[in-house]
C-alpha cells in the first residue's frame, strides 16, 4: 500500500473487470461483518485489546482462586490437580493471552500513526494474526470443558506454563491438557512471527518522509526490537513444541529418557525462547512509559540514542542469559560463572533506562495525571523488580531463591509493576485519542492508588516467605512453617488489587460511553499520533506528513507556517495520484485462522492410537482443517492486493461516490 | 475539583482502618524475622551460609542503590511537579535533549557496582560447587533420588543385611536422610520420573534431579539438628507434600543409628497362644482435606523427638504385630515396599526396614504415630492425591478394615 508509487491508476471510468462472486470483497462498514473482514490496523489494535483484556481478567481470576486457596494453612478451595491447572493456565494467559496482546494492541493502533503511515506494512496478514491469535487462545483454554462440563480425560493445561519435560510426556500426563498446550501455543507461535514480520516491515519501510530512524519514537524503536526479538526467539519454541509433540503423539525420544532423549534440552529450548520472552513483555512497557514521560514533563526524552541503544542492548543480551533459570540444574562452575556475569551485564542497560527517564523529569514541569501516576508507578516498581533480579544473578544465591516465593515476588514486581502498569498507563494516556472521551482524572487516580496499594501488599509479603523457605507450586503448607501470616496478608491484598483492577475496568467502560469529550491533542504531544483527529478516520492522516524532527507534532506545533504549506503542496500531489489509497476488505485471513482453529482442535482433542475411535476425528478434523486453511490463503492471493481511494472533502469526510472506486491499481 | 464531598472520603478512611484493623487483628507480624524450619536466613552449615552472605551482599549493594536514585527520583517528582494547573499550561521548560558526561558516569558506577557482586558470586560459584579439595578425603558419600512423590536415600559405602544367610546390600532408608554432623556430604541426586530438587534451605541452596544427568552437590550441618526440606521442582499432583526430612548426627550417635539399620528388620515374637479375639475396633475419626499431620510439640524439639522415636514404641501388642506382619503380605503390601529380614523385597516404594524409627510418614508430611499412620495406611488418595499407593489400592481392588489398619500400624511401628 505504497502511496506514492508512481503506478498509473485506473479511472473510474475505465471498465472494472467482472469479479466472480465469491471474490467480491466485503464492503460492510459496521455490524459482526465488518469486524470480521476488517483489515484496519487501528480496528485489529482495538480487537486485541478486547481479547486481552479479557483474558487478563480470567487470568485474575485464576491468580485469586489460587490466594484463595493459600490464604490459610492447609487451604481446602481447590483439589490439588485444579491448583496445579490454576497456576499453570494463571502464567500462560498472562503472558500469551493479556500482556502479549495488549502489547500488540498498542504496536496495531500506535505505531502506524507515530510513523505517519496510513496502516501497516500487510494489512490482510494482519487480521490473519489477530485471528490466528484468537484461534490459539481458544485451543489452549479449550480444556476447561473437562473439569466445568465434567469431560472425562480432557483438562486445561496443568503442567506448568514452562512445561518442563518429562512432566510433559505421555506416561507422566497422560490426558488431553498437554496437547492443548502444545497446540495452542503454536498457534500463538505463528500469530506473533507473522504480526512482528508484519511491524518490521511497517517501520522499515513505512515511515514518513524524514522519519529518519533516529527520529522514530521510543515506542515505535521498542516495538522494532520487540519484533525481532519475537521473530528469532519463537524459533526455538516452535521446535521445542514440536518434537515434544512428536513425542506424545508419534512415540519419538527427543526428551523421552528411556529412548535415550535428554529433558535437559527441553530447559535450554525452552529458556532459549522464555528469556527474550521476557523482555518481549518489558521492552513495549518501556516505550510507553518513554512516551508518557516527556509528554507529562513537557520536555524531550532525556539522552534519546542511549534510551534507544540500550533498549537494542537489552534485546541483544536477552538471548544469551536464558540459563539464569537454570542456576538449579547442575551446569557447572564456567557455564554457571559466565551466565550470572551476562545476567549482570543486562542490569545495565536496564539501569541507563532508569536514569534517562529521571533526567527525562528533572527540569520539567510534571503534570500529575493518570497516566502519569501510572507511569511513575512503572519506575518505582520496575525498579525494585530489577534490583530483586541483581540478586537473582548471584548464581549461588538463587540456588536458595530459584522456585521460591521470592521468584514470584520478583517477576511480578516486573510484570505488574512494570509491563501492566504500563499498559494501564498506556490506555489511559491514548484513550483520547482512540476514543476522544478522557477518564476523569478522579476515578482515575483512585484506581490507581487502590491498584498500586494492592499490588504491594500481595507481592512485598512474597519476598519475606521466599527467603523463609516457601517453595512455589504448591497447592498446601503446614502452619508451622511460618508462612501464615505473610500469606494471608498477600491474598488481601490480591483482593484488594482485583478491586482495584475491577474500579478501573469499570471507569473505562463508562469513560468509552459517556466520558468527558476532549479535543484533539489533549495532552499537548509529542509524536505524531496527536496530530490527527480523535477518534482518529479510517485512513489516518489527509496527508502524509513530513518530519523534520524527533519530536515531529511538536516541532510542528512549533512551525505551523512551514507545516502548513508543505502540507498544501503534498495534498495536491497526492490527489494528482488518485486519492488516499485504501486496503480493501477481506473475510479470506478470518477463514485461514478459522481452519487454524479445527486444525488446533481437530489434533488435539481425540486420541493418536489406531485401535480407538478417535483417530478418525483426529485425522478428519486436522485435514478438514489444514483444507480450510489452504482455501482462505488460495483466495486471499486470488483476490490480490488491490484497493480503493478516497477523496476527501474539507472536513476530512470521505467524498460520497468515491467511497467504493474499486480502482485496479496494482501495488 | 473534589468529585466526592469530604465526610465521604473521612468515612471511607475510617472503613478502611476499621476494617484492616478486624482482617489483621489475630496476625502474627514476626514474619519479617523469616526463622521458619526452611527459612534460607538461617545458615546452619557452610555452603548456606556462603550463599547467605552472598544474598546479603547483593541486599546491601542493591539497597544502597535503591536509596540512591529512590531519593533522586522522590525529589524530582516533588521538586519539578506542576503546583496549578497554570503551573502545567506554564511556558514549557527548556527542550534539552540529554548530557553526555552524566550518562556516562552513570554507567561507569553502576558497572563498579556489579562488581562488588560479581567477585564474591564467583567466589561462591566456585565453593559451593564441590567439596573442598582438603575435605575431600573426609566426605561422606550418599545418593538421594527423587520419585513421585518421596525421596529414596542411598548409602553406597555401607552394606546392610538382607537376611539371615549374610547377604549384603548397599543401605536404602526413605524420606529422612540421616548424615553425620560436621562433616562434608556429598549428595549424588538422581530420579526415576519427573524432575524433583532437593532443598534442605538451613544446609544449602536446591539442585534438580534430572533424569539421564548425573547431578550432585555438597553441604554440611555444622552441628546435630534436625532439618526441614522440601521437593522445589513442581513434578505433579502432588509436588506440594512431596517433603523430606535431614538428620544430622554426632560421629558417636551416626555409628550407633547406621549400626543399627544395617541390621535385619526387628521381629517382635508372637504369643505362644492364640489370643482371644479382641474387642471391636473403633473407626478412625474423618479427616478434613489437607488437614495439618504435625503437632507443636513435635516441633518444640525436633531432635529429642527423633531420638525418642527411635526406642520402641511403649504398649506394643504382639499378638496385633503378628498379625500385621501377615497382613503386609497378604495385602501384597510387600509387592512394592522392602522389609529387610521379613521377606519383603519389593522396590517401587519406600524401604520400610525401620520404618518406625523415623518420624514422618507420606514423605515429611505428617507425624509417625498411630493415629496419622492409620490415616495414611486407611486412604493414601485423600493425603496425597495421585500417589502410586493409592492407584496400587484402587487396581488390586485393596480394602482394609478398622482391625486391619490397626495391625498394619503396630506392625509398621514395631520395625525399629
């Protein structure tokens, strides 16, 4: 979708060939159609904050039934097989199916707007990777039909969201719930790879004119990296899933240890992904909170090349740490030495980031909004969360804190007090823009105290009983061990931080129906997604900007004159080549993912033995599936890249008549 | 602008400090002292306390830090906050975009800060690997392997009796290892399932038993004392009360314990004539889910508790010990578990040829008396759910009643 192509367009009065029916590209503009065949990067954003906000509040639940269980000694809420199941689908729908995505929401929705692009590089594969992400999301909760509808043999995943091998295996865990794990992560694996390519591409190639790279937004340079670090750490899962699949279902011995297969390997495999899987997490929370800074303290980001080198750092040395979780596993005195020296180094970087954003502050002048409560909640937290990690480094020290409780009160100071808090942060601060309604900055900070109060009573108790000894993943403690109090301090305070979350959930929902209305660029801006009206029109921007510097909306905000006569040149230039080119529609990714989803299903749910029923499903259903697929992506490239222009009147409302020019330009 | 008028939030406030003081009223706030049975702040031996000061060195580098930019970072949020709203619409302040020296300082210092950290982690790396070199020679030597959900203790270098002929074995004892007290212990893990870690915090940090990897470790109990581990590897269902218990010994008291487990499993003489039947046997009380197995006086002194646990048991019943010596094997009880001397030779569960010495059954998870055997022995599925025990019950289709249980126990509970 490259506007400036110098392709002769095709006239409306120029014959359109006869499109066959089935090709006929989807014209709906509202109604479940139209969200289906979208391919409207600010929709696809808006769908994945849908879908992972609603998964982060099913793993909330998961995360309270598990406090419920251990606020007392010796706890009867769950049986011990559902803790297990809760504390493993607890870990995998936070990081698969809430932060993962609602990362990816902001990636959708923001970036093309701060590179001045009209949407993404693919925009169909875009709406593949929303689809797929959902088809994967379904297949990895799919199991719940065993123990809510009483299904024998089927359960959610209960082996750990790491998945450590040989637990994994058929003979340890015989039922369905591996498989869904396996099946549904994939899924996810292929979702994440095509959406990250997709980023790439859009910021390589996408950017406005004088969007230098050194001129790119933090967010945007995090979501870059975070792409890439996607692209080459998923790899390693994949292989990993697959031949632990090929394993349980194909009797091979990659980790079967009677065949002579090493469930070591499964650790470093695994590791080798689930390392940069955690800054994957973290490095899109930075760029937000690098964004909400300077705009909040009306001033530039502090040190911007070494804010955006060390982002790249951090990326780097996120793959070559990933045995830092493995200190436990007998590695040996070099192996052991040179990780916990690597996992030093990254604190780093991760410090320079710290700085950057207090001298971001320093000089300022702070508006204390929402956003910037939450932001600056992300500091204090991510902080202490990183210092927790330091001592993690200490090899020989972890040997005591590895599996503890102490590992738990870490990581979550990272993930809630870092990534989610920055991801409320986030929607908070672009909420004008996507909807053009503001929170009211009451009920805002009210969440965000109850919120950040909540936080800190359930995790700062977790530091104490780690170091007293309490081992994670378990179901029951005996009351002498002196963990009682702690416990049941944190799980007040889980409850208190899902009210929190609770308060919040239900200010954005009145906020999105009945909220203050505000004006465009309500926070005084920075970057170019302030620019454009709110809620921003479907395609963007009237005319591609030109950027002059970092800052680019404040800069223009500051040359208005120059602006505005660069803008008039390039109106015209761009209506001299037809009109603002827009994607068309397509229902054709929707149904590549839904044969994705019975594939997912189809050979997971029956039974790989010749000498039961099953199989007939099994095979049906995969090839069924795998059909479907083969048929969406047929049509998808018969239908072709091709789109329609607009045309504009002095309000920014399409033209009518123009609307649907099913123009042949071949881009 | 105040959305909600001022008693509202004053009354807001009193709820809430009301109400915590009722939720927190009855907590016991020492937690912070961290002095559990598996507290990692208490170092009885020194490859924990190598690790514990090395905690305490990443603590104070990191708390000194904290302090640091904790306190630049409080003031600039007081000191550069807009005080009105005319303050935030104010001329923004100078766009400066960064200093070159200050970042590079930064980073200098926080590199010297990792410094201090790293130098004594690869000391520690180094120590806490392997026995020292000048030890060495002075080590003892054990093998712990992990099973769903126990711990099977091996002793290579003693030899234990497997019956009256003089067949000898390498001593096999389950879920309480018994070591001898300031000396090096070198632990050989290994497991036959899933991956399990053995973690006794007072003594040493965790290693992982692997499968198809041949892992060990070293610690030492300065002195005897009676320890607390726990599995910290999640291996299943029941990972949770997968618990085991460490023994360290004086050279005189280790000589005398290892003397007397490598003899024969202690035979109680039945009555020359047959006892009338017995009175009924009552019920065993219900047990709630998960309910505690361990008592505070057990607690109080641990290792007195152990000693005494080791004589025999004040009212034993031969007539009763007779009949659940039989019992044990006609409930094939003997298919899985070894009783060196009674005939017993199977392997898959937990060598019981004293059994009653030790303190714990079901894995360090509930105390050995008559009352919490019976509890284990009636219905292993409710006390450790999933565990091979019960599967071994439900497939052989065995039952035992109260009479049953009853002489199971004092059978168990004979073999000193």
């Amino acid at each position: 979708m490259d506007t400036t192509a110098k392709t002769a367009y095709l006239t409306k009065e120029d014959a359109v060939p006869v499109q066959p029916k089935l090709l006929a590209h989807p014209t709906a503009k509202t109604g479940l159609m139209s969200w289906l065949t979208t391919v409207d990067h600010k929709r696809i954003g808006f769908l994945y904050g849908v879908f992972a906000l609603f998964f982060f509040l099913v793993g909330g639940v998961e995360a309270l039934l598990i406090r419920a269980q251990l606020m007392y000694p010796n706890g009867t809420v769950l049986t011990a097989q559902m803790y297990n199941t809760m504390f493993t689908m607890h870990g995998t729908t936070m990081i698969f199916l809430a932060v993962m995505p609602l990362s990816a929401a902001f990636f959708n929705y923001i970036m093309p707007l701060q590179i001045g692009a009209r949407d993404v590089a693919f925009p169909r594969l875009n709406a593949f990777s929303l689809w797929t992400f959902v088809a994967g999301a379904i297949v990895l909760n799919i199991g719940w039909v065993g123990p809510i509808f009483g299904v024998d043999g089927h359960n959610a995943p209960d082996a750990g969201w790491y998945g450590y091998s040989p637990l994994t295996s058929k003979q340890f865990t015989p039922g369905h719930s591996v498989d869904y794990w396996v099946m549904g992560l994939q899924l996810l694996g292929v979702a994440s790879i095509a959406a990250s390519l997709n980023f790439i591409v859009t910021i390589i190639n996408m950017r406005a004119p004088g969007m230098t790279m050194m001129r790119l937004p933090v967010f945007t340079w995090m979501t870059l990296v975070t792409a890439f670090l996607i692209v080459l750490s998923f790899p390693a899962i994949t292989i990993a899933l697959v031949e632990l699949m090929m394993d349980r279902n194909f009797g091979t011995v990659f980790f079967e240890v009677s065949g002579g297969g090493m469930p070591i390997l499964w650790q470093h495999l695994f590791w080798v992904f689930g390392h940069p899987e955690v800054y994957i997490l973290i490095l899109p929370a930075m760029g937000i909170i690098s964004e909400i800074l300077p705009t909040f303290s009306r001033k530039p980001l502090f040190g911007y090349p070494i804010v955006v080198f060390s982002g790249a750092c951090i990326g780097f040395l996120g793959f070559a740490v990933w045995s830092h979780h493995m200190f436990t596993t007998g590695m040996g005195t070099v192996a052991t030495a040179a990780f916990a020296l690597a996992t030093m180094a990254i604190a780093v970087p991760t410090g320079v980031k710290i700085f950057n954003w207090i001298g971001t502050m320093w000089g300022g002048r702070l508006m204390m909004r929402t956003p910037m409560m939450f932001a600056l909640g992300f500091v204090w937290m991510f902080m202490i969360g990183g210092f927790s990690g330091v001592m993690h480094s200490a090899a020989p020290a972890d040997t005591q804190q590895n599996d503890s409780y102490f590992v738990i009160a870490h990581f979550h100071y990272v993930l809630i007090g870092g990534s989610i808090f920055a991801l409320l942060a986030g929607i908070h601060y672009w909420f004008p823009l996507m909807f053009g309604r503001k929170v009211s900055e009451f009920w805002g900070k009210l969440s965000f105290w109850i919120i950040f109060v909540g936080f800190n009573v359930t995790f700062f108790p977790m530091h104490f009983l780690g170091l007293n000894g309490m081992p994670r993943r378990t179901f029951t403690y005996d009351p002498n061990l002196g963990w009682n109090t702690a416990n049941y301090i944190a799980s007040i305070g889980a409850f208190v931080l899902g009210l929190g979350i609770a308060v919040y959930f239900a200010v954005m929902i009145y906020t999105y129906y009945k909220g203050e209305k505000v004006g465009r660029d309500p926070w005084d801006g920075r970057t170019l997604e302030w620019s454009i009206p709110n809620p921003p029109p479907e395609y963007n921007f009237r005319v591609i900007p030109t950027v002059h510097a970092r800052d680019a909306f404040w800069y223009e905000k500051n040359n208005r004159e120059q602006i505005a006569a660069e803008r008039a040149v390039a109106e015209k230039a761009e209506a001299d080549h037809g009109g603002i080119h827009m994607p068309f529609s397509s229902i054709w990714p929707f149904v590549a993912s839904c044969g994705l989803l019975i594939v997912g299903i189809g050979s997971t749910a029956f039974e790989a033995k010749w000498d039961v029923p099953g199989i007939h499903w099994k095979l049906g259903l995969s090839l069924l599936g795998g059909l479907v697929t083969l048929v969406g992506i047929y049509f998808w490239s018969l239908e072709g890249n091709e789109g329609y222009h607009l045309h504009l009147d002095k309000d920014g409302k399409p033209v009518k008549g123009h609307e649907q020019d099913h123009g042949h330009g071949k881009h | 602008m105040r959305l909600v008028p001022s008693f509202l939030v004053r009354a807001g406030q009193l709820l809430v400090a009301g109400a915590s003081l009722l939720l927190l009223s009855g907590c016991d706030f020492n937690f912070w002292r961290m002095d559990g049975h598996q507290s990692t702040m208490i170092a009885e031996g020194p490859v924990a306390r190598s690790q514990l000061n090395l905690f305490y060195v990443t603590c104070w580098v990191t708390l000194v830090i904290f302090i640091l930019v904790g306190g630049v970072l409080a003031y600039t949020m007081w000191r550069f906050r807009a005080r009105t709203e005319a303050d935030e619409r104010a001329e923004p302040p100078p766009q400066s975009h960064g200093n070159p020296l200050v970042e590079i300082g930064l980073i200098g210092a926080s590199v010297l800060a990792l410094v201090i950290i790293a130098v004594p982690t690869l000391t520690a790396i180094w120590y806490t690997y392997d026995v020292p070199e000048a030890e060495k020679k002075n080590a003892y030597e054990v093998t712990a392997t992990g099973y769903q959900w126990w711990f099977k203790f091996e002793y290579p270098a003693e030899q234990a009796a497997v019956d009256a002929a003089g067949t000898k074995t390498p001593l096999v004892t389950g879920n309480e290892l018994v070591i001898p007290a300031g000396r090096p212990v070198r632990i050989n893990v290994r497991t036959v399932d899933v991956i399990h870690s053995f973690w006794v915090p007072k003594l040493g940090g965790k290693i992982d038993m692997i499968p198809n990897r041949a892992n060990f470790f070293w610690l030492q109990a300065d002195k005897p004392g009676y320890f607390w581990g726990q599995c910290a590897e999640y291996c299943g269902d029941s990972h949770a009360v997968m618990r085991f218990r460490v023994i360290a010994l004086d050279e005189k008291d280790f000589a005398a314990w290892k003397e007397k487990q490598l003899g024969l499993a202690r035979s109680v003489a039945a009555p020359a004539t047959a006892v009338a039947a017995a009175a009924p046997v009552a019920a065993l009380r219900a047990f709630k889910v998960n309910e505690v197995g361990v008592s505070e006086a057990f607690d109080r002194n641990p290792l007195e508790a152990w000693r005494a646990k080791q004589a025999v048991e004040k009212e034993e019943n031969p007539a009763l010990i007779a009949q659940g010596r039989e019992l044990f094997a006609a409930k094939t009880c003997n298919a899985c578990h070894s009783v060196r001397g009674h005939g017993a030779m199977g392997v898959q569960g937990p060598d019981l040829t004293h059994f009653g010495a030790r303190t714990t059954v079901g894995a360090g998870l509930i105390e050995n008396n008559p009352e919490q055997l019976r509890r284990w022995i009636r219905d292993p599925e409710s006390v450790k759910p999933g565990n091979k025990m019960a599967k071994a019950y439900r497939d052989n289709k065995i039952t035992l009643s109260d009479a049953e249980q009853v002489a199971l126990t004092a059978y168990l509970l004979s073999l000193k």
